[in-house]
C-alpha cells in the first residue's frame, strides 16, 4: 500500500482508471514476488 501512495502522482486519471491502476500494480507485484521465490 506504501508503494501506491508513494506513486499517486504517477497516476494519469484521463488514461485509465484508479481501478485499473492499482489492478496493474498489483499484477507486476505478484509477478515480482513469484520470480523472486519460485525461480
């Protein structure tokens, strides 16, 4: 949660929704922290 306050500027709400925003985050994190553990 401390990374999505961190980079609320880099929000652009006329490219995409807070939803989806914080929907992409969440991806990439989980993505990062399977690479990091599993491989």
């Amino acid at each position: 949660m401390l990374g999505l306050w961190n980079n609320i500027d880099k929000f652009y709400e006329n490219k995409s929704e807070f939803k989806n925003w914080i929907a992409g985050i969440a991806k990439f994190k989980a993505i990062d922290y399977s690479l990091k553990f599993f491989l």
